[in-house]
C-alpha cells in the first residue's frame, strides 16, 4: 500500500475512533504519527494516542486501557504530558 493511502487508512481509523479514545482516562489528545520505540522515531505510520503519563496497565480499568491495535493500525501510546491551551 502506498504511503498516502496507509495514511488516508489512519485518518480514518482515528475520526471513527477518537471520541472513545478521548473519554478514556489519562487519554489527552489523538494524531497520526510515527511509531516510537525504545525513544527513538520509526518510519512507521500508526495512530498515535497521546496520555498525559504512562500508567501500568493494571492501574488501569479495562475501559481504560488504550488497545495496541485498532481495525489492523498500529496504536502508539505516548506520554506528552499535561496539554493546555495558549
């Protein structure tokens, strides 16, 4: 698949999907991006879901916890931290 159609693939996913990632707790914001492993940038398109920290997954409530994987993309969860507005 080209870059540009696995891109408009990822859009898509992420409008169905980002008002139920949004209501999960700690959840702060959701992209398109580039996968991150071990602090370093992949070229890997995925759907990046942005948490204001990381939390251990048994912390968390199963309606919580953001899924590694979302109508076959690939989720990257990333803390950013806490966002507000300028």
């Amino acid at each position: 698949m080209s870059k540009d159609k696995e891109l408009d693939r990822i859009r898509r996913v992420k409008a169905r999907h980002e008002a139920g990632l949004l209501r999960k707790r700690n959840v702060v914001g959701v992209g398109v991006g580039r996968r991150e492993v071990g602090g370093q940038m992949t070229d890997q398109a995925c759907l990046v879901v942005m948490v204001e920290r990381r939390v251990a997954l048994e912390e968390l409530a199963p309606e919580d916890r953001v899924p590694s994987e979302i109508e076959g993309v690939c989720v990257d969860v990333q803390a950013v931290g806490r966002i507000k507005a300028l």
